[in-house]
C-alpha cells in the first residue's frame, strides 16, 4: 500500500501531534463539518482549538466561516456549561488577499507552513 502524504497533511499532523500530546487536547466529533479538526482542552485557557482546511478565497467566505466557527463554539459552551471560551482558528488554505479580522474570543492565524504556526507564538 502506498501511502502519500503533502505538505498541508503533514502540516496538520504536526499540529494535531503538538496539541494532543504536549497539552493534552482531545478531538471533539462535530457531525456534519468536512475538513475541520476541532480539540477541546477545558482546563486550558484556549479551550478550542479549530483546525480548518476548506479554501477560504475571499474576506466574505472568511466571515461566513467566522460565523460557522462562532455557532459552534457557542453551543460547545452551552453543553459544558463553560462561560467564558477563548478559541484558537487555524486556517490552513486560503487566499493571499483574505485579511483576518480581529474578533473577540476568537483568534485566527493563517497558516501556509508550520513555520507559520511557530512564528505566532505557538509550537
């Protein structure tokens, strides 16, 4: 069996790797969503963790999937009864013109390589 992996899939598994094995995430099952990763780690102070490979082209669509991310992580609040949730969005296709848009318990990177995700301030 030949197995390849690109570049996106070995970003995104590294990231995965990171986040369960270092801080103790765990992967949420959100039926209905295709290409996005969603981990949960209550005890952190980012409690989500959202990893989104669907093409973002444009700042519409970045704000239509904002609102898709927001919904979610609202009703994730309700079901664990947590009131204050800060979530961590990461984009892992989109275009080069698609600016982020600072919102509140929401912060969004682009990531292109993992050298990205490290240059923001994580691991």
């Amino acid at each position: 069996m030949n197995i390849k992996i690109d570049q996106k899939d070995d970003v995104i598994l590294k990231i995965l790797h990171y986040f369960i094995t270092e801080e103790d995430y765990r992967p949420i099952i959100i039926k209905g969503l295709e290409n996005e990763i969603w981990l949960e780690n209550m005890e952190n102070d980012l409690k989500l963790i959202r990893i989104n490979t669907n093409y973002i082209h444009n700042e519409e669509q970045f704000k239509s999937d904002l609102f898709k991310a927001s919904s979610i992580m609202k009703s994730i609040k309700k079901n664990t009864l947590s009131f204050k949730m800060n979530m961590l969005n990461l984009l892992l296709d989109t275009g080069e013109t698609v600016k982020i848009l600072e919102t509140k318990n929401i912060e969004t990177i682009k990531v292109n390589k993992i050298t990205d995700f490290k240059k923001n301030g994580h691991q």
